[in-house]
C-alpha cells in the first residue's frame, strides 16, 4: 500500500470517531499561485484567506458542512493534488 493511501487510512480512523453531520474546518498552506486551485476545492463555500508575511504563501481556511469522513477524505485528497500544498 502507497505512503499516501496508509495516510488517508489513519485519517479515516481519527475521523469515524467524530458524528457527522458535522461543521468540519479545513486549513491549507499553498504558494499564492496556487490559491485558486484551492479555492475550487471548495466551491461557493466561504473560504478566507491569510497572505504570508512577505506575500509568498496563503492560508486558506475554510468551515463547512460536511456529511461523511469519507468527504472530508475526499477535499484532502483533492488538495494534495495540487503542487506545493500543506494541509493542516
């Protein structure tokens, strides 16, 4: 099994222990050029933004509904798809 498959694995333990519905907050780190590829992750869902001090990098942050683990499984691995990105 791929690194990257053990680590959604782990993820989706942690979260089977949380009920759902539930309000999920998710926090991605990215250079700027790549802030809308994030952003695109999460549709028309509030998403706000925080530029490094030397305006490199964003944190984009977002809460939202979210309905399953497996869900929240799936922004993640949206996201770590795109190039340079670090979830938190």
């Amino acid at each position: 099994m791929p690194m990257e498959d053990a680590r959604f694995d782990i993820l989706k333990e942690r979260l089977e222990q949380l009920e759902w519905p539930s309000v999920y907050m998710f926090k991605f780190i990215v250079p700027v050029d790549k802030e809308g590829e994030v952003a695109r992750i999460f549709g028309d869902e509030k998403v706000s933004y925080k530029y490094s001090e030397k305006g490199k990098f964003v944190s984009l942050t977002s809460k939202i509904l979210i309905y399953t683990e497996g869900d929240v499984i799936d922004i993640y691995k949206k996201a770590a798809q795109i190039e340079g990105v670090i979830a938190l």
